[in-house]
C-alpha cells in the first residue's frame, strides 16, 4: 500500500490526467462548424475511448506513410542507380542489360532488370547521348522487334538528362528529333520559369538555328505547337516589352501568337497587359486579329483580373460577341468556381463526406476569387450545382436569399442541368427532397431529368439500370423512368425495345 | 484542504485540460485552414503528411504486407487530409491499386462509395473515375474479378464494372471473353468485341488469332455477324483458301469460311478491284454473298464510280442483302448527294421487283427528289417496274410533304399510285404526316 502523501500525489496525477484526456477527445470529437460532420469524427464523440483515438490517429500515419512510399520500380531504380557503377563501354553495358531484361522471368527478376536496363541506359544517356540518339533513330525507323523498350526508357528519361545537362548543351540531339523536341522545349520552359526568361530563349533558339543550318534539317530550328504556350509562359512580366519587342518581329506568325498568349495565361498582370494592347489598338492588326480570340479563352483562366476587362476580352471571342453581359459574367463565375475546385483544395470531396461545412467551402470560394456582386447569385447558383450533387440538402441554403421562382426554377432544372453520371440512388434522393412540382414546367423539368439520362445510364449501366429502374417505388417517377428507357432502347434495338414494353405494359388494362 | 488549494488544484486541472484541447487541436491546425490559397492548401497538407508519415514510416509495416484494414484507415483518413482534388483523386487510385492486390471486395466497396462522375474533365466515361486503379488486378485475375462482379453485389453499379473488366481484363484475354459472350447483355456486345479485337490485334501469334477467330465463330450471327468475324481473319486470304467445304466436325468451320470470304472480298476491293469480277467466278457459290458484302465495305467511301460495279456483280448474284444492307444504302445516298443523283436513281428503280429491296428504292430516289422536284415528276412516269413507279411516287408525296410541306404536290404523287395496297399505305403515310402537323388545340 502507498502512503498517504504518496496516494494523494497518485490520486492527483491520475486526476489530472483524466482532465487531460476527457479534454483531448471532447475537443478531438467536437463536428466542425455547421454541426453535421460525418462519421470521420463522431466515433470519438459517441465513445471516446483510446481505440476510437488511436484508429484516426493511425489513419493518419498510415496515409502519410503510404503518400510517402516510393513505389517499388522507383526504389529498385535508385538503387540500380546507386550501385551500378559506370562501365566503361555504356553501349554495350546497356544492351547486355536489354538481353538480361528481355530473358527475365518472374515479375521480381523483370522489376530488378528493368531498374538495371534504366540505370545503364541513364549512364550511357549521360554520356554519349548523340550515339544513343544514332541508335534509337535506327531501331525507330527499322521498327526492329524488341527494341521498342530500348526507345520508351530513352524518351522517359530524356527531361531529367536535358534537366542534367542543361538544355543548351542538349540541342544537337534533342531539338532535331520529332519525337525528343517536345520534351527538350518542356525542359527549356521550366529553365525560363526557374529565371532564365526571354535571354534563355533567345540563347536556346539562336544555338537551334545554328545547329539546324549545320544539320541541314529544319526540324531543330521549330518549336512544337505543344509547347509554344509552355514556353510563353516561362517569359518574365518585367521583360514584357522585349517579349514584345521579339515577337513583332514577325507578328503574323503562329508561333508569336502561341508565346503571347502562353505569356497572357501566366498569370493577371501579363493578361491585363496584353489586353490593354489590344484594347489601345496598340498592336499590328495582323497581330492583334489573331490574339483576339485566344485572349478571349485565356481570360477565363484569371479570376483576379479586373471584372470589366475580363467580359470585353470574352467578347472576343467567336461566338460571343452578341451575349449579353449576365450571360458572361455567369458564365465567368461559373467557371472560375470550376477551376478552384478541380484545381485547389477538394472542396467537394470534403462536402460529400461532411468534412467541410457548406460555410467552409463559401469562405475558401470567397477569399480566393473575385466574385463581382452583379455575379453573386450566379455563383451561388453554380455552387449549388454541383455542391448538391455531394449533398442535396446541405447545399439547400445556396438558394435561400433567391426569390421563391427563381428557387423552383434552379431545382427542378438541376435535374437534367446536373446529375450527369451520378449514382441513380443519390439522382434519387435528390429528386425526393424536391418540393412537389406545382407547374406544368416543374413537371416537364421533372421527367427530362428522366429522360435526358436513359440512354447514358443504359450505356453506362447495362441492364443493370432496367432493373433498378423497375425497382422503383410506383409513382410518375418509375414511369417516367420505363418511358425514357424503352425510348432510348429503341433508338438502338427495336426488338429489344418491345420486350421492355411488354414486360412493364402487357398487364395494364 | 483549505481554500487556496482548492483554487490551485482547480487551476491545475483547467491546465491539463487546456493542454488537452492544445493536443487535440494541433493537428487541425497544421492542415490548411479555410480559405488558404489553392497552393498553400496543397502544400500546407503535404507538409504536415510528411511530418506525420516521418515518424509513422518508422514503427509502420511496409505498404506490401498492410491488411485491408490498415489500407481502410488510411482511405477514411484521405477525408480530412485536405488534399487538392488531382492530390486525392491520385491518392484514392493509388491506394485502392494497393488495397485491390490484397482484397478487391473492400477495395471495391469503398471505391464505389465516392462520386461516380468525373467533375474535373467532365468527360462522359463509361467508369468511373477511381474505377481505372482496379485495371491491373482485374486482368491478373480475371475469373475472381468477373465473379465478383457477376455475383449480383453491386447493383447498378455492376455494369460499369463489366465495362473496367472488358477493357483491362479482356483485352489481356479474350478468349476468356469470346466463352462469356453469350452469357453477355446485348448492350455489352459492341464493348466486349473491341476488347477481343484489342487482344487479337496484341499478339502476333498466328495460332492463338486463329483460336481467337474460331471462339468468335461458333456464335450465330446475332451474336457475331460475320462482319464483325472478318475483322479478326488474320492472314491475306487467297481465293484458294476458300475452296474447302465446312468441317462437320468443327461447328465453327462454316462461319469462318464466311469471314474469310468477306475478309477476301474487302481486300480484292482494295488491291484488285478491276479483278474482282474475275476472280469471283473460282469463290464457291455459297460464299459469294459474303465476298461482295465485303468488297462493297472495303470500297472508299468517295469513289462512287467503283460502287455500282460491285452492286452489279451482287445484283447478278441475286445478293439482294447485299445492295439492302444500311450501310451500301448509305453509299448509294452519299455518291448521288456528290454526283449525280438522277443516275443513281434510275439504277436504283432498274433492279428487279424484290420485296428486300423497298427501301433501296426509298433512299435511292431521295437525294434526286430533293434537288429537283420538277425534273423528278417528269421523270417517274418513265420507271418501267410498275411497283417501283408506284414507290417512288409514294416517295415523292412524302417528300413533297416533309420537305417541302406541300400536300398539293404529295395528292398529285398519290393519285398515281397504281397498287391499292401499296397506295394505302402511302396515304397513312400522309394522314401520320397531317396529325403531326395539324395546328395544337389549345
């Protein structure tokens, strides 16, 4: 037995500790704002005990150690890299290699041999890329048997030799060859962004000129259309009046319309520039005609840039010139909440699952893009749309603040605007927390949702979909449900389309 | 115990708790808050992974020997790591990839639980986005797969699934999939032959195409039509090649020597079609119909002049499917529309009076009767095959009707009509035509 000093020191420890703990899960299991987070968190809140802790806790480590893994072809290649030394015939080190590679066996040999193949290949690249280049343009043109292992390894380890090297002591292999240019111009990009700019590219395009002229081949001096973007994107915006400077040199030409309009999509400021340009009739009309339409789609991709400038660029546009200025900046709207999403954190992933609070994703929408108070109920309109597609009822209050028609009228749409390639179930759900239809457009809204999915669901689905159609509860839905699937199974098989006729109709008197 | 050591006691305890609640919000903290930048949310969640997955990688078994469990941990953890959307949707793929080798069924489940439509690229694709992670397992194992699939577990979803498996596990064997086609939904049919053709076209073994073609032929041919059968003929046929009769002991033989017969026809069209007519003579006579169906389809779609030889040839043949099938009608439309369509329809009413041939005559005469009206009313009158004048004066009348909407021009056409059953018809045609277009009652 312990003293009393002792107990009570006991006593008070383990106190303390309860404290501790009973803090510790109550706040670990305390939903986040909005109050109807999902599972991921209610375990801890319902029994907080150490096993519920530990198992998140565990997730945790266990999906940051998974991230952090490299897969097993990437450690055998390191490794091959690091224990291989260079041989002093790489050729013919790297095509013992390839017989190895090509004889291997089990899946373990092939995975070692391949890393091996890779490292030789590396080390022979490194060294003699103009004789690895000789070899790789024979087995490409003779379409020899085998080889084709040889000529993929070389194209996908091409960026990091360039990378290596640098790309100006790359040209006289890499720029003339079709099928390594776009992968040389990829690199020589990513040098212009790391701050190499205009003077780089001038460097890289005068050593291509002169090695084109020495090779009597015209293929080193083009640029790839793939890449003339990528490269616009790499020029600095306080060199922009010598990026203009340069392309006015020959302002008619494709090549100075894809780096300007690469440079545009380099972010707002350039864009804003560019336009201005335009906008000031300060650029040669040969120019300035062919920049007008891709400044138009560039403009989509800069939710900072200034409101009014955005819509006059977008009219330029073909095909937009007429539509009026709610039809743009919904339009603009629209897409930039697309954007943030498919491109920034996954606000809609989190939303489905009850991670993210509906306030979360409107903060987040709100302070990383400039929504123009004339485009705020567009862009709630466009939240709704796809937000209630991860949760119908939580993306419900999107719609308060519009008048009651206009409300009607975004939901009873939603259901053939949105729910494309949804699970039928959630299409649904969604369609039983819909409010009665109360006119004749609700209702016809309410049967296109049906409709215009048949014939994908059914491409999609199979007869999987007949099924879970003929499932469902009797109502207008499930008719409308048989209707739009026997129409849709005619237009592919009229025999086919009978039978689902006689099978959901014969018995009806 | 006196009053002050109550208060401190009680201060105490508000301590541990407040170091609590510091524990337990730390990790929150270091994710990205709300309304962090695109890019700082990315890199704000990689850097507290990596922290993280520091110490973990230390007492964690290597991924290779995780149980499903451990695998379902770090799925649901994917939720509240705040990764970007390419960041989660490269994470679930990689680790249902993972989960699959070790449990398809859970690995399955959860995949299927998240959104089943593709919101970054807003493509239409018959899987769903995580659905491509199971393409290594299913064709490793593809009887398992196929059986899981089959067993009736996943609903709605299944037909996705059976899209996944004919393109990973069926290309890699299509054997496999010629033995399920009958057992396959008509809807499946086009998917299930391309992935056959993709594992015909994949190897370069001459007995295993063979095999391939003969698993395919022992279908009827509403499973497998014989044009489908010729795409997966190997070899450049010879009219030699043809002569031997059916083997009775092969159910296959005969449908094969079908497929070869168009394959030879389509490639005659192609190299030799001066020698067509020639060398149809040494094709025995039951295969004929399949040499010109082919030969019609290896013609180019642009070279009217080399079509209506090889519709002579079938027409002298009595190949009358062959002149019927939608595909020559498409032709015959699309060589008037480019060049002369009074020419072609006069060929077309100069065949003999086969019921299999109606709409032959229907579509024949069409593109003629839209460019010029007047001229065709002169000349239906000088059609010599009764039942044909009467065809195209039913035409003309729909034509007049839907085309032009002039029903004063379709009684002249349909007072001609000399064929009472034929005119009946011809009359409903205009009486579908006068409900459809009869002004709405409000």
């Amino acid at each position: 037995m312990s003293s009393p000093p002792l107990r009570t020191l006991w006593i008070l420890g383990a106190s303390h500790l309860v404290v501790f703990c009973g803090a510790l899960a109550l706040t670990r299991g305390q939903p986040r704002e909005g109050g109807d987070g999902e599972s991921q968190r209610s375990p801890a809140t319902k029994s907080p005990n150490r096993a519920a802790r530990q198992e998140r806790g565990d997730g945790e480590a266990l999906l940051a150690a998974f991230r952090a893994r490299k897969s097993e072809s990437e450690t055998a290649f390191e490794e091959a890299k690091r224990m291989l030394r260079a041989a002093s015939d790489p050729e013919q080190a790297a095509m013992a290699a390839f017989e190895a590679f090509r004889a291997a066996g089990t899946d373990e040999e092939k995975l070692r041999a391949e890393a091996v193949l890779k490292a030789r290949i590396l080390q022979w690249f490194l060294g003699d890329p103009e004789g690895l280049m000789t070899k790789i343009g024979g087995w490409m043109a003779s379409d020899e048997g085998g080889m084709g292992v040889m000529v993929t390894t070389t194209l996908d380890l091409a960026p990091e030799v360039i990378r290596q090297k640098g790309s100006l002591a790359c040209v006289a292999w890499a720029s003339g060859n079709a099928s390594f240019s776009v992968k040389f111009w990829e690199v020589v990009g990513q040098e212009m962004k790391s701050g190499g700019g205009l003077a780089h590219y001038l460097k890289v395009r005068s050593e291509c000129g002169r090695v084109a002229e020495a090779q009597g081949s015209l293929i080193a001096a083009e640029i790839p259309g793939a890449v003339r973007r990528i490269l616009g994107e790499g020029f600095r915006y306080e060199e922009r009046q010598r990026v203009l400077e340069h392309v006015l040199e020959d302002p008619a030409s494709e090549l100075s319309r894809d780096l300007i309009l690469g440079f545009a999509g380099s972010g707002e400021a350039a864009a804003t520039w560019i336009y201005d340009l335009l906008d000031r009739g300060e650029l040669p009309e040969a120019m300035a005609k062919s920049l007008r339409g891709g400044i138009g789609n560039d403009v989509l991709m800069q939710p900072h840039m200034d409101i009014e400038k955005r819509i006059a660029a977008r009219r330029f546009t073909p095909g937009n010139e007429r539509k009026t200025r709610d039809a743009i900046v919904g339009e603009l709207v629209s897409n930039d909440i697309q954007r943030l999403f498919n491109q920034g954190r996954d606000w809609r992933f989190e939303f489905r699952h009850g991670v993210a609070s509906l306030e979360e994703v409107l903060s987040a929408v709100n302070s990383q893009l400039r929504i123009p108070a004339e485009g705020l109920v567009d862009s709630r309109i466009a939240l709704y749309r796809t937000l209630s597609e991860e949760d119908p009822v939580k993306a419900l209050p999107l719609l308060e603040e519009l008048p009651e028609e206009k409300r009607r009228q975004v939901m009873f749409r939603n259901t053939w605007e949105s729910y494309g390639s949804i699970h039928p179930d959630e299409f649904l759900r969604f369609l039983n927390k819909l409010p009665e239809p109360a006119t004749a457009q609700e209702k016809e809204d309410r049967m296109k949702g049906w409709e215009w999915k048949a014939r994908w669901h059914l491409q999609r689905y199979g007869d999987d979909y007949v099924e879970w159609v003929a499932a469902l509860p009797e109502g207008p839905d499930r008719y409308a449900a048989i209707n739009s699937v026997i129409s849709a199974t005619r237009e592919r098989n009229g025999a086919k389309a009978e039978e689902l006729n006689q099978r959901f109709y014969s018995k009806k008197p | 115990m006196n009053r002050r050591t109550i208060i401190l006691l009680g201060a105490s305890h508000v301590a541990a708790a407040a170091v609590g609640v510091f524990f337990a919000l730390r990790p929150a903290a270091a994710g990205p808050a709300p309304g962090d930048g695109v890019s700082n949310a990315s890199s704000g969640a990689k850097v507290s992974d990596i922290s993280r997955g520091a110490a973990g990688l230390k007492s964690l078994r290597p991924v290779a020997s995780w149980r499903s469990a451990e695998f379902r941990r770090a799925w649901k953890a994917v939720r509240t790591a705040g990764l970007t959307t390419p960041e989660r949707l490269a994470t679930q793929k990689q680790l249902l990839a993972e989960w699959a080798k070790r449990d398809l069924t859970s690995a399955l489940d959860a995949a299927l639980e998240e959104a089943w439509d593709d919101d970054v690229d807003r493509d239409f694709g018959y899987v769903w986005p995580l659905g491509e992670a199971f393409s290594d397992v299913f064709a490793e194992q593809p009887e398992p797969a196929w059986d899981l699939i089959e067993g009736g577990r996943y609903g709605v979803g299944a037909g996705m699934l059976r899209h996944l498996w004919l393109s990973s596990a069926g290309a890699r064997h299509p054997l496999l999939v010629a033995s399920k086609l009958a057992d396959l939904s008509w809807r499946f049919r086009d998917s299930a032959l391309g992935a056959c053709s993709q594992g015909f076209y994949s190897t370069t073994d001459e007995a295993e195409r063979t095999e391939i073609l003969h698993a395919l032929a022992v279908h009827p041919e509403d499973l497998v039509s014989v044009e489908r059968l010729a795409g997966f003929v190997n070899s450049h046929v010879q009219v030699e090649d043809l002569q031997a009769s059916p083997d009775p002991a092969d159910p296959a033989s005969g449908r094969v020597r079908m497929a070869k017969a168009w394959h030879w026809g389509m490639r005659m069209s192609v190299t030799q079609a001066d020698e067509l007519e020639a060398a149809l003579d040494e094709v025995p006579a039951d295969l004929r119909v399949h040499a010109l169906a082919g030969a019609v389809d290896g013609l180019p779609y642009n070279d009217g002049a080399l079509l209506f030889p090889v519709l002579e040839l079938a027409a002298n043949e009595g190949a009358w499917e062959v002149i019927a099938d939608g595909n020559t009608i498409q032709r015959l439309q699309y060589a008037a529309r480019r060049s002369d369509p009074r020419a072609v329809a006069e060929w077309v009413t100069g065949l003999p009076p086969e019921p299999a041939l109606y709409q032959v005559i229907h579509r024949g005469v069409e593109p003629f009767f839209q460019r010029d009206m007047q001229g065709a009313r002169d000349w239906i009158g000088t059609i010599e095959e009764p039942i044909w004048r009467d065809h195209a004066y039913g035409e003309y009348s729909q034509q007049a009707l839907n085309g032009r909407k002039d029903p004063v021009a379709s009684r002249w056409a349909l007072d001609r009509i000399q064929n009472p059953e034929f005119r009946a018809k011809a009359e409903g045609w205009r009486r579908d035509w006068e409900k459809r277009t009869a002004p709405k009652a409000k």
